[in-house]
C-alpha cells in the first residue's frame, strides 16, 4: 500500500498478517521525501501489477463524491 498516513481501523494483527503475506507499506511521508521510486523499489522487474486509486485518500476539494470525506483525503 503506497501513501497511507495510518492504518485507520485495522488491528496489529492485520496488519501483520498482511506483512506476512508480502504486502508493503510505503507511507505518505516516504513518498513525500523521497519520491515515488521509494514504492517502486518493491516492485520486481517485470512483475505484473494492479494500480488502484482509493479516492478517499484525495481532499475533498478535489473529489467530493466519496463515502469517508475527511480534510485532506
């Protein structure tokens, strides 16, 4: 997961459990100092990927028509 500023509701266990898995966390903060190349590092050469947009992550100034509008995203 690129760009999460926490893990809203989910326990530690989950979150361990996704690590176990193989899933990454790229947080915001990283992404902001170092670019986006700090979440493409985890990505194998050649891997095949699927990109989502979780649009409550955006301002709702931007996108208004979400479920969860929190200021900035």
């Amino acid at each position: 997961q690129v760009g999460l500023r926490s893990v809203g509701s989910a326990r530690h266990a989950e979150i361990e459990a996704a690590r176990r898995y193989g899933s990454r966390f790229v947080t915001a903060r990283e992404v902001h100092a170092q670019g986006v190349e700090v979440a493409l590092r985890h990505i194998p050469e050649g891997a095949q990927v699927v990109v989502t947009l979780d649009c409550d992550g955006l301002d709702p100034g931007i996108m208004p028509g979400v479920a969860a509008r929190t200021p900035g995203g």
